[in-house]
C-alpha cells in the first residue's frame, strides 16, 4: 500500500492549529495562578506584564473552584458499557453477554475510570481531548491512554474530525530507546533534530535533550505509519472499522474542528476581576497612608516622616503645623462591580451560587435549591453525551482488537475457566462489516464495590438469588460468577445442538440447565436452517428435543423429593421445638408454688383466696396438727 509523506501537511496541521494552542496556553497558565502575563513574540511564549513598581500584584483565582466542581460533577459517573443483543435470538444473547464480560474486564483492568477522570481535566480545561486505542505487541495487550490536543492533528481545513482523511497522534520519545527498537534507522534517529514542544505556555525547554518527535498516523482506509518527517520507522495496518482516535470537545461549535472549553470564556472576567481588585487594594493602601501638608515654612525635612508608631516630627513653631489630608473613599458602585463580576463568571460556567456551596440570595427552600442544582447539571448533558459517544466508539475498537490480536489462551488468562466461551463469541461476531453488537453507553452504572453490594442485596429482595448464594458473591466478591456460568450453559447448549444436527448422540441429565437447552433447539426447529436438513436429520433433531422433557420430569421429580425431605426435616424440628416449649411450661407450673410468697400481698378483705393457696393451708394445718400437737 501507498504511504504519502505527511511532513508538509504535518506543518500546515501545527500552523492552523498556532490559534487555538495559545488560549489552551492561556487557560492553563490562569488555570496555575500565572494570570498577569503576556505574549513576547520575539521569545515566542508568554512572560509576567511590567507593572508601575509602586504597585502590587494580586491574584484572586476564581476559575480554582469552578474548574473542581465542573470536574468532580463530570467524574461522579463514569462510563461504563451494556452491550445489547442484536435479535432475542439464543446465539446473539451470547455474543452479547460475552462481549459485555470482556469489556468489564477491560475496563477494570485499563483502570479505565482513571483515564476518563483525566481526559476530562483536559476537556473542562482546554475545551479538546484525545483518546488513544492501541494494541501493544509487547505486552499482547489493548490499551487505552489519554491524549493532550496539543498532540493530536487532523488534515489542514476540516471541519470535524470525521472530514480528515487522517489523524496524527504525537510523542516526544528518547532517542536512544527509538534507536533500540528500530537498529536499522539508527543513524538517522540519531540525525532527528530535537524535540521542541511546547505546552501550557512554556518554551523549547519544557522538553530535555535527546528527545524526538514521532507521530503515530492513523488512515481511515487502515494503514498506520510511524514517522518522523521523511524518515518512516514503521508501516502497517489495523483493523478496519476501529477508530483508534477519539476526539472529545467540551462544547462543539458547528464547522470548528475544536471545541470551547469551559476556562477559554472565563479568561477576560478573571482579568477584570483581578483588575478591579487591585484598584481596591491600591485605594485601601492609600487611605491607610494618607499625603501630608507640610507649609515650606515649617522647617521640615523631605525625609523626616516615616509613618512609624511614636514617631516625632519637628516643625517651625512660627509656621503651620503639618496636616494629613484624607483620600476619597470607594464608591459603592466599585463593590457592586466586584459582586457583577463574580456573578457572571458563575453565569458563563453555567453555575449558580448554590452549586458551589454558597447561599443564593432570596432562596431559602430546599427544593428550589435543589432544582437550580438541577439545572446546572442538565447543561452539562451536552458535553456528557459527547464523552458518552466517544466511549462508544471506543468500546467497539477494543472488540474488534479483541477480535483481531487476542487469541484463546489470552481469553482464559483473562476470565479464568469461561475464557474459552468469550473467545468464541468474540471470534464469530462480526462486528467488523454487519455489526450485531450495540453499546449502550448511556447507562453510566457504576460498579465500585458499594455498587456491586448494593445490586446483589437488591437480587435477594427480588427473589433472584437465594441468601446462601449472595453470601458467598459478597464474602467471595464473585458478583458476574452467575453470569460466567449462565455463559458457558448457553455455550455448551450450542454445542450440543450442533452435535445434533451432525447426527450424534446426546443424552442428558437431571443435572443440566434443561430450559435453557430446550429453548436453543425449539429455537433452531422454528428456524428455515432446520426445514434445509435432511428428512433423517430432522427427524434425529426432534427425537433428541423429545428427549429432554422426560428429563426435565426426573429433574422435578429430585427437586421435589429434596424439597420434601426438606420439609419434613423443618416440620420434625418444629414438632420437636413445640414438644420442649410445652414441657417447660408444665415444670414451671408444677414449680410455681416454690417460688410464690408466704403470704399474699395486695389482696383485698373480701377477696377469696386461690385454690392453690387453700390447699397450701390445709398441707400446713395437718402437718401441725400431727406432729406439733394441740397445745
């Protein structure tokens, strides 16, 4: 295949792009608290403003807080990936199910929640960011990493990233590395001028020495080069249909290949802002030192006052004193600037007072500070459904990678003993030409570990699951466990039927999940797949789905008589239970006389005595009576 040399339109890409990566420089650098600077064109970077050295300079960073909050509400929920199936069909069901377990276990594994946390500081910051599938051949792993819009380039005047031909992705590594994976290129690697990259405003020395560009150049029809300028390391190709570049905007504007970010309109009011407040401090400082009037006559010196506690003056008694002379006082307008100010940097972030923890004038309910809370998240729906795409896209490359480099063996290391069923699913999917797999990437579940305790306790109080069962997921933490087996019964089915439909033999037993493999052969016998068998064929395929209802009847059958013996063993504990309760009772009613009073207490003068008190009487008259005698 034909690879262009891309050095030209490289440079034309750096050029166009010059605009946009002097706001990102700006954002940044206001972003640190370097907010009273401006751009030398001779040093070609950014340097601190000359200010009157008579005044200071204060900074009163406002984009800080904004900047975290906008950030943490996008990192609450991350996206995570629900593959759909494609028909109800058993075969599709499984596909589905495999290629969701394999991409759980990609994302945990890529610890992908981490790499959309810092993809999304770059979004608020810069407005752009990049992610990056790729297959490292050196680990035999997909990998998915972040990458800063100052290293991403798309072909001179596009409009969108889905107009460009190609995509270039930048790295600054060190020569010699480059140099030991490609032996045959050393001289030249060695020739590479360095490196100059500049990022956040800085210059050539933001990258130490012995660095070189190299650009990793992704085409839409597949071909991938690794270049640098004339000189091509490598040459290859990728699957067709992955997009291994996403590009991520904060709020895309139409025909703007990048976006707006959120700290790009806030730049002129935090100037004004720090502007203002320096006009405040500046004004407090002079009425703290107000001027003096000193008559020429009165003796003097220039340098005599100091403004220091105690301090004397001397004058010519003859002649006035010297007098301070008040400065005028801020008008109130001036404060009321201050608070304009602060609220429209809140109204262009899209914020209100309450979002960031402060209390909004004439709102005291709770539910209207819920619903302006509310408000401010909405309208961040744009840039989520944004992020929301881009994972969608991504989840699809990692399949067809998956699809493409991954081989049984990796599978099993993977997902343990049901590694070999996702190889197979993934194996015949085609996701490639006719894809039969959907994301859904707008459910955004989390599955940290409160999570996963809360959704198996929410299974046990639906009937789902037994007790017995999620304690051992929560004590085991095996929560998919289920799922994996429910997997490999689907895959196991299939094989069977395709056993079947070979003219083999099948026999089954009570201990099979016998509905689920009735449902993949009355699911095949309704198919136009089983009409095209042979007259033999199908009658061996009907004798063998025949079969498995008298199974299913011994299964009931065992599952009865261990529920009944269940039953009887519950119901002979109860009985038992019942027979010790009712002979405790008897003792203690037997033994109740010991433990009464001599007398009774609190009874009234007319009220008889119990029938067991009597007889107490009576045992002890007679006793009296024959032993102690009547005198």
């Amino acid at each position: 295949m034909d690879y262009p040399n891309l050095k030209t339109p490289l440079a034309k890409a750096k050029t166009d792009k010059s605009t946009y990566t002097r706001l990102w420089d700006l954002a940044l650098m206001y972003l640190q608290g370097k907010q009273h600077i401006v751009y030398d064109k001779n040093l070609k970077s950014y340097v601190t403003a000359r200010m009157d050295q008579h005044k200071a300079q204060y900074t009163v960073n406002l984009l800080v807080n904004i900047y975290r909050h906008i950030v943490s509400r996008l990192a609450v929920e991350y996206p995570s990936i629900s593959v759909l199936p494609a028909s109800p069909s058993t075969e599709d069901i499984l596909k589905a199910r495999s290629s969701e377990e394999a991409l759980k276990y990609y994302w945990h594994n890529n610890n992908m929640k981490e790499v959309i946390n810092e993809a999304v500081k770059w979004l608020v910051s810069t407005g752009n960011v990049g992610l990056q599938t790729f297959y490292d051949p050196d680990l035999e792993s997909v990998g998915t990493k972040v990458v800063s819009p100052y290293d991403i380039f798309y072909e001179y005047g596009v409009k969108g990233p889905e107009e460009s031909q190609w995509v270039a992705v930048r790295q600054v590594v060190v020569k010699e590395e480059l140099e030991k994976r490609f032996p045959r290129f050393k001289d030249k690697i060695s020739a590479l001028p360095d490196a100059v990259v500049s990022y956040g405003g800085g210059s050539w020395e933001d990258v130490p020495e012995g660095r070189a560009e190299i650009y990793e150049v992704y085409w839409k029809d597949g071909r991938y080069a690794l270049i640098n300028g004339d000189l091509h390391l490598f040459e290859g190709e990728y699957p067709v249909g992955a997009t291994p570049v996403q590009l991520i905007r904060y709020t895309d504007i139409p025909y703007s290949l990048w976006g707006v970010g959120l700290v790009s309109n806030l730049l002129d009011l935090q100037s004004l802002y720090n502007r203002v407040r320096n006009q405040v401090v500046d004004n407090v400082d002079l009425m703290s030192h107000p001027k003096w009037l000193i008559p020429k006559t009165a003796g003097v010196p220039a340098n005599s006052i100091k403004g220091k506690p105690g301090e004397k003056i001397y004058y010519n008694a003859a002649s006035p004193p010297p007098q301070q002379i008040a400065g005028a006082g801020l008008p109130q307008y001036v404060m009321n600037h201050i608070q304009q100010l602060q609220n429209e940097m809140l109204d262009v972030a899209g914020l209100h007072s309450t979002s960031v923890g402060k209390r909004a004038v004439g709102i005291n309910s709770a539910a209207s500070i819920n619903a302006l809370s509310e408000n401010d998240t909405s309208q961040l729906q744009v840039t989520q459904q944004n992020i929301e795409y881009a994972v969608q896209n991504i989840a699809k490359t990692i399949l067809i990678f998956m699809k493409e480099y991954y081989d049984k063996p990796k599978m099993m290391r993977m997902l343990d003993g049901q590694g070999s069923v996702v190889f197979k699913s993934i194996s015949s999917t085609e996701v490639v030409d006719t894809p039969e797999i959907f994301i859904e990437a707008g459910s955004l579940f989390r599955d940290e570990t409160m999570d996963r305790k809360q959704r198996i306790l929410d299974m046990v109080e639906m009937g789902i699951i037994d007790k017995d069962e999620a304690a051992a997921e929560l004590h085991f933490k095996t929560d998919n466990k289920s799922i994996l087996d429910k997997l490999a019964t689907m895959s196991h089915a299939q094989d069977m039927l395709k056993a079947a439909v070979a003219g083999r033999g099948i026999e089954f037993f009570p201990t099979d999940d016998l509905d689920l493999i009735e449902r993949v052969f009355a699911e095949y016998i309704r198919s136009p797949d089983f009409y095209e068998l042979s007259p033999h064929l199908q009658q061996h395929v009907s004798k063998i789905y025949g079969q498995i209802f008298p199974a299913k009847g011994q299964k009931a059958q065992l599952q009865q008589l261990k529920s009944g013996g269940a039953q009887a063993a519950k119901q002979q504990g109860a009985e038992a239970a019942a027979k010790k309760a009712k002979a405790k009772a008897a003792m203690d009613k037997d033994l109740s006389f010991f433990n009464r009073p001599a007398q009774t207490q609190g009874r009234g003068p007319g009220q008889p005595a119990t029938s067991e008190e009597a007889a107490a009487r009576g045992a002890e008259a007679a006793m009296g009576g024959g032993v102690g005698g009547g005198g």
